[in-house]
C-alpha cells in the first residue's frame, strides 16, 4: 500500500513530487490527469492532484420558485457546466485511494483550500477525512515542503473546514434563492424573463458604492476663494498660500488682498524639522492589491491571479493573507544572498548583507494560517516570467528589501511670511538621506520642494498677491482598490474573494467603470428596491455578523450546523417579506431594466406567478443573462416572407442561436444572431422587412438590424 498525498492543482503536485521524492519522481497518468510515483524513507509514495473545487452544492431534487434549502455535494460537473474536465480528476483520485492506505491533504492552507480536500477525501476517495494527516506550508520551496513532511499535522484544520462549508452553504443559500427571488419579482411584474442576481456579501457591497453614488448626485458645489502670494529670492519664484485656507466670503477675500498688498512683507517665522519615515510594513494582500493598482493599474482580482502565480512557481509565499508579520524562523540572509544574484537587487542586497543583524519592520495585523508576503528566495529564470508576473515580482521582492533598511529622512521647511499682519505660508521638502527609498523609492514618491535660505526678519519681495475663486467637489468615486480597502473596514467578505465580488458587480451590469466606479441605473434601482422593501439583504450589519460567526467557527467557538441553521432562519424570515412585497419590487426594478414593459398591477396579477430559474447557483444565473435562453421562444419580430413570428433558435450541435421562422421547415428564413449578449425586441424593421433588435451586453448595450447586408453589420 501506499501514501496517497492530495493537492490543490497540477503543477503544485509537480512541485510536491519533486520536492519530496529521494530520486526522481516517475509520471504517471490516468486517463488525461498525471501524477506522481516515488519513495521516501523507505515509503512509497503518490501525489495527485484536484483541479481546484472537485465537488460543489446542488438542490437533491430539481426544484423551481424559492425558498429552496435543500442541497448537497454533488461532482462540480454536475452543478455547473463547462466543468466536465473535473471528471477525470474524481475518477483519478477514487482510483488511486484503493491502492493507499494513508492519505495527507496538501491543498492550499486556508479555508478553501480545506474544503477541496475534505470533499475530495469523502466524495471522491470515500475517505472519513477525520482519518487524513496534514502538510501545512506557506511557500512551494523544497525547503518549505520538506519541512511540512516531516511535520505533519495529524488531521485536517477542522475548524477551517467548518467554516469554509458554513461559508458555501450560507453563500448558495442567499445567492441563488434571492436571485430566483429578484427573477421572479421582475417575471412577476412584466411577464417578461430577466435575470438579476444578489447574494451575501454582494448586496452590502453594492448598497455602499450606492450611498457613494448618490453623494456625488447630490452634491451641490460651494464656492470659496484661497489667496496666494507669488514672491522672488535669488532670481527664482516661489508660491506661498494664506493661512486661511479657504475664504467663504468673496468680500472678505477682497479685503485682506488689499490689505495684505500695502505690505510690508518679512519673514517672521522659520521651522525646520528632520521626520524619519519608516519602511513600510510587509505585504498582506489587501496592501498588495492596492500598491499594485496604484502602480501598475492592475484589478484586485487580476493582482491575486499573478500573486497566486508567483505562488505556485515558488518565487513567492501564498498570497491569501492578512498578516503584516514575517516568520520568526524564516532565514533572511539566505532569501537576501539569493536575490543578490539578480542585477537589479544586487547593490540593494549586499548593502543589507554588510548589517551584523536583519530585523524586519513589521505590522500589527496578524494570520494564524499564513504570513505576510514574501520572496522566497528561489529565482526566475530569464523571460520566465510575464511581464505582468515580473511587475508583481519586483513589487514584492522591492517592499521585502526595504523592510530591513534604514528610515528615509526628510527635511520639511515651513516659512511664515507677515505682510501687513496677514500671514502667508511657504511650504518646502526634501530628502536628506533615502534610507529604504533606494530600494522602493520608484513604488513611493514624495515631493521635492527645495527652498532657499531664508532668515526671520528678512524683507520679502513681493511680486504679486491674488485671489482664485474655487469651488468645492463632490466625494471621489471608488477605485476598485479603494472597494477592496472598504470591504476590509466593513468587515464584509473574505480577503481570497473580495476581488470576486467586485468582478461579479461589474458582471451583472451593476456597475461601470474600471478606475473610477459607477454604478448603473440598474444597480442604483436594485439597491432602492432592496433597501425599502427588504433592508436587511443589503444589511452590512447583518453580513459582518455571519463573517464574525464563520470566524468563530474556524476558531472552535461556534457549531457550524448552529450558524448554518441560524442563517437559514434569517433568511426565511426575509424572504417571506420579499414575497409579500414582490410585485412592488419587480414594477420598481422595471423602471431601469430596458423591458420597456408598463404593466399595472392587475394585469400582472393576471399573469400569476412564474416558473423560476432551473439552473442552480450564480454561476448558472449568470449564464443564463449570456445566452438569454428562455423557457418559451423569444419573438424578435415577423417573418417578411410569410407574416409568422421570428424567433430565437439554437442549433441543436453546436448551441449557438440565430433566428428563424416559427413556420419552419415550411418557411426558412433565418438571420444569423451575435452569441454575446441580451436579445430585446424593438418592434422596428429596417433592410428587406427584417427586424431591429437590441442587444445588451455587461456595459452597453445598442440596435442592429438583423439582415447582414445592412450597412450596419459592416460598420
């Protein structure tokens, strides 16, 4: 028999294979999935791999409407599509269980992580995962994965396992039953078919880019004026402001420029100071996110994809943390020589290689799974990496150096200039020693203003002094890491699916805009349809506490099935509200979802209530906006040849749809149809009789004209 080893992905197997084996480790393959075969300590030994979430959540029986709470762990292929590669990883590892006797999760050390080995341990390798050892590691080094070898933990991590399947339970329950709910309101109201979707974390979110939306609609701009003094010293022209910043009263304003002008004006005051500026701490990955998008641009969820990367190739430590801390035992000289070997960080590394001792600069935020992010010592080779995977490397190996340097000192000038006894402030900085700029100064700019000498008493030259009439402005939109940084202080979502969040919003036409958000008329109107029918499915309050409750789990405090029944409750109890008030909130979303629909409440009564959406879980929800595959054909107009009704088709090999005549096989007059996007009516017709349509996609949405020949196919 044999120890069979679990791990998350195929190249990190790879990674475990070759870090573990005494020789070389033998591939070996089971249908298309390889794995590995080798010996240690005399024990033979197989390292497979999952591809990720092999197993995920799925009504027992199919079921239309909501509420629907009753589920369970099904093959992922069978509760999503386009997942049929999965497949071949169950049938592997079930295959390669019967020939082990011991069996060690090595999948990713976090909840997620966690739950991909519990599941595949019971579904796949009917294996009591209370039976499974443990590799914990935080980096795929030898190093690291030989040292979690020989220090095996003799189970799984329980309670994050608990409060990872708390989290996909909690997270099915809300997403797909509110999205059914929100489909049906909107069904409910129009008669027509259009899927919305909300969800636990996702509404929350929203409702704050909302109030943010609508502080900018709302603002109302104030104006206020600032006096400036332009002045001359040694041929060069120096700006200094009044110490008022902001005058509200244009008279008052006018007053003190006249005043002030009759001068005369003297240096009355001169401080100057010396600040340290510390390195800044080590990278969590909310502070990783947010560096790289204000360096490179980069989305928070484009940022974990590369950092995740960087992980799996060994360069870098696991990214999912929210530790500011670096491990006690962790060998800085021997990560600094390394990287010395690379020309950039060669005079940067042998400068700290001269200190008797490396101590880090740390922060206070702690991970009792992981540390903070750090190079670990292995080197890329020569155009190894992509040039997004090197910005993020260097980032990362830069703010790694700089935490063992000196602080950067900085001189600020602060010169007080009386004129007329109206006082005006010149303001100067520089750098008097760069300390850890040298290494992160191209991530961190500070402002170099330079001041000349300047001696209390000293008349001034006075070359202009004026007023400029400003106005306030309204609160900055949200930059996708700024979302990040407010999840965080909200308490809401995770820190390896606050980026999935945000690309969701972005997904479902929420909202617009990938440096400065906005949110749609769409995502205005779900939120203030929530928000006064059913307040509490966009509650941050009501989210932060089953966040606090899942943190409870993992921590030992607080019964997964407990939390689990208890949010169950809540959400009864909140959607008995909304199927009260359904149809009120379906006529209030209609008012921005471009149906076009002006049903009254009597003719929607009339149309009854609706089957709901057959597809399970957002993923599937979220499909059906793509295709827009609808229970009855959708009709786009009428036939120019025979009057009978054209409609949306699908060719049943290969999927794609097109429209076509309902009086077919009599009647073949089809029109090819773009894949992407809603297909709406428009009652129009344009080349030939054949008919207009709208098509809306994630963040437009624009008419064409079905003939091809049209001018506006080829435009």
């Amino acid at each position: 028999m044999a120890t069979l080893i679990i791990a998350e992905k195929p190249n990190v197997a790879r990674k475990i294979a070759y870090a573990l084996a005494e020789g070389k480790p033998v591939r070996k393959t089971i249908g298309k999935v390889s794995y590995y075969e080798f010996t240690r300590d005399g024990k033979k030994i197989i390292v497979a791999p999952a591809v990720g979430h092999l197993f995920s959540l799925a009504p027992k029986t199919k079921t239309y409407g909501y509420p629907v709470f009753d589920i369970e762990w099904v093959p992922v292929y069978v509760a999503e599509k386009g997942k049929s590669y999965a497949k071949d990883y169950i049938k592997a590892l079930a295959t390669l269980a019967k020939k082990a006797d011991e069996f060690i999760v090595a999948c990713d050390y976090d909840t997620e992580g966690e739950v991909i080995g519990y599941t595949a341990l019971k579904y796949a390798c009917g294996v009591d995962p209370s039976k499974a050892k443990r590799m914990k590691f935080s980096a795929l080094t030898k190093k690291d994965l030989l040292k979690a070898w020989y220090n095996l933990e003799p189970t799984i991590n329980f309670g994050m396992a608990d409060a990872g399947i708390a989290r996909h339970v909690l997270d099915w329950y809300w997403g797909v039953n509110l999205s059914r709910a929100l489909t049906s309101a909107i069904k409910r109201a129009s008669g027509k078919w259009m899927v919305l979707s909300t969800g636990r974390v996702q509404g929350p979110t929203l409702k704050f880019l909302v109030e943010r939306e609508k502080e900018i609609q709302n603002f109302k701009p104030t104006p206020y004026w600032v006096i400036k003094m332009l002045l001359e010293k040694n041929g060069e022209q120096y700006t200094a402001v009044y110490e008022k910043e902001r005058i509200l009263d244009e008279n008052e304003a006018k007053r003190i420029v006249e005043e002030a002008k009759k001068g005369p004006a003297f240096v009355e005051k001169v401080d100057v100071k010396q600040q340290n500026r510390n390195p800044p701490v080590p990278f969590d990955l909310g502070t990783l996110q947010r560096e790289a998008y204000s360096a490179f641009g980069y989305s928070p969820k484009k940022t974990l994809e590369l950092a995740q990367k960087l992980y799996e190739k060994g360069y870098t430590s696991y990214p999912r943390t929210s530790s500011q801390k670096l491990p006690k035992n962790l060998n800085f000289r021997s990560i600094i020589q390394n990287l010395a070997k690379l020309p950039e960080y060669k005079p940067f590394a042998h400068e700290l290689l001269g200190k008797e001792k490396l101590k880090p600069v740390e922060g206070k935020k702690e991970d009792p799974a992981h540390p903070a992010i750090y190079p670990t010592g292995e080197l890329p080779k020569q155009g190894e990496l992509t040039k997004d995977e090197a910005n993020l490397y260097d980032l990362i190996v830069r703010r790694f150096l700089a935490l063992f340097m000196e602080p950067a000192v900085r001189e600020i000038m602060k010169v007080i200039i009386n004129s007329n006894n109206h006082r005006f402030i010149l303001s100067g900085a520089r750098t008097l020693k760069e300390g850890w700029l040298k290494v992160y100064g191209k991530y961190v700019k500070f402002d170099e203003v330079i001041l000349p000498p300047f001696n209390e008493g000293e008349p001034v030259k006075v070359i202009q002094i004026k007023r400029e009439k400003k106005k306030t402005k309204p609160p900055a939109r949200y930059s996708p890491a700024a979302v990040i940084k407010k999840m965080e202080d909200l308490g809401i979502g995770t820190k390896a699916t606050r980026a999935q969040i945000l690309e969701t919003l972005y997904q479902r036409g929420y909202i617009e805009g990938k440096k400065k958000i906005k949110v749609t008329p769409l995502g205005m109107r779900v939120v203030e349809a929530l928000e006064k029918n059913v307040p509490d499915i966009v509650s941050v309050e009501l989210t932060r506490a089953f966040e606090e409750k899942m943190e409870e789990i993992m921590a030992g405090k607080a019964k997964r099935d407990e939390v689990i029944e208890e949010s169950k409750e809540q959400l009864i109890k909140i959607l008995k509200v909304f199927k009260e008030k359904e149809l009120d909130i379906g006529e209030m979303l209609l008012e921005t979802t471009g149906t076009g629909v002006t049903t009254s409440k009597t003719n929607a009564k009339k149309a009854g209530a609706v089957k709901e959406l057959t597809e399970e879980g957002e993923k599937a929800v979220e499909k059906a906006v793509d295709t827009g595959k609808r229970k009855k054909p959708l009709v786009v107009g009428k036939c120019p040849k025979c009057g009978g009704d054209l409609v949306i088709r699908y060719n049943r090999k290969t999927g794609k749809r097109f429209v076509g005549c309902s009086n077919w096989p009599k009647c073949n007059v089809t029109y090819p149809i773009l894949q992407r996007g809603e297909v709406i009516p428009t009652n129009k017709t344009c080349c030939n009789g054949a008919p207009v349509v709208k098509i809306r996609e994630k963040n437009r949405e624009y008419e064409i004209c079905l003939d091809m020949n049209c001018k506006d196919w080829k435009r």
